[in-house]
C-alpha cells in the first residue's frame, strides 16, 4: 500500500502518520489504526496542531487499545499543561508532540533558579 511504499522511501527513518482524530469517528479512528498497524508505519499521531482541535484523552486512549504495541502513538496538539503531558503518558502516548509544556517546564526551571513568579508561555502550540 501506499504507506509502505512511503516507509520504503524513507530509507530507514521514522515514519509518522498524522490521521488528524478532531475531524473523523471513531469508526473511522478504528479504521486508521488498522491501516496505519498493517502498514510499515512506526508512529500514528493524532494531530497536524493546526486543524480544529489536538489530542484528547480519548483518543490516545483509542489509539493505544486499537494499535499493537509495535506501533508507537504520538498525542500533538491540545496539550496545555504537564499535568496534560502525564495523563497523555498515563493512556498510552509513547511521544508527546507540544511546544508548549517545553515552554513551561522552561519557565519553571528559570523561576525556580531566579526565585521569581512563572510567566505562563503564549497559548499558541505548534507540533511538526
């Protein structure tokens, strides 16, 4: 199929499969899962960052119970804090995708070096 024939053009690298789950079912996040699980795919990821919503909890939940564990998820988008980043870990992502909670732990890091307040990063979360 046409995965595997990307894989095979990759040449040895990491392939990711973005199946964007704020815009489909869960018929048909099921559905991914088995295409993505019988290709040559090393990760299915739930999000660009830039369509409607990210990741939810549901649907790493999904991702995880309907991939072998061969198949790697990756949670992008929609992830706004570290307590988000450990739930998405707790269900089952193997890879977070979000600038935003490095912003943060950042901030943390340097308040705490500093002493003063966290200044919380700007809401915009980009993932590639």
């Amino acid at each position: 199929g046409e995965i595997e024939r990307v894989k095979q053009a990759c040449g040895g690298r990491v392939l990711k499969v973005i199946v964007e789950t704020c815009l489909l079912s869960v018929e048909e996040k099921t559905a991914m899962c088995r295409v993505v699980s019988e290709s040559a795919a090393d990760f299915i990821k739930t999000s660009t960052g830039f369509s409607t919503g990210g990741a939810t909890a549901d649907d790493v939940r999904l991702l995880r119970a309907c991939c072998p564990p061969h198949v790697k998820v990756k949670a992008a988008g929609g992830i706004a804090s570290l307590a988000d980043a450990e739930e998405f870990i707790r269900l089952g992502a193997d890879r977070l995708g979000t600038s935003r909670v490095v912003k943060i732990a950042m901030a943390q890091e340097q308040a705490a070096q500093t002493g003063t307040e966290v200044q919380e990063p700007d809401a915009q979360d980009t993932t590639y």
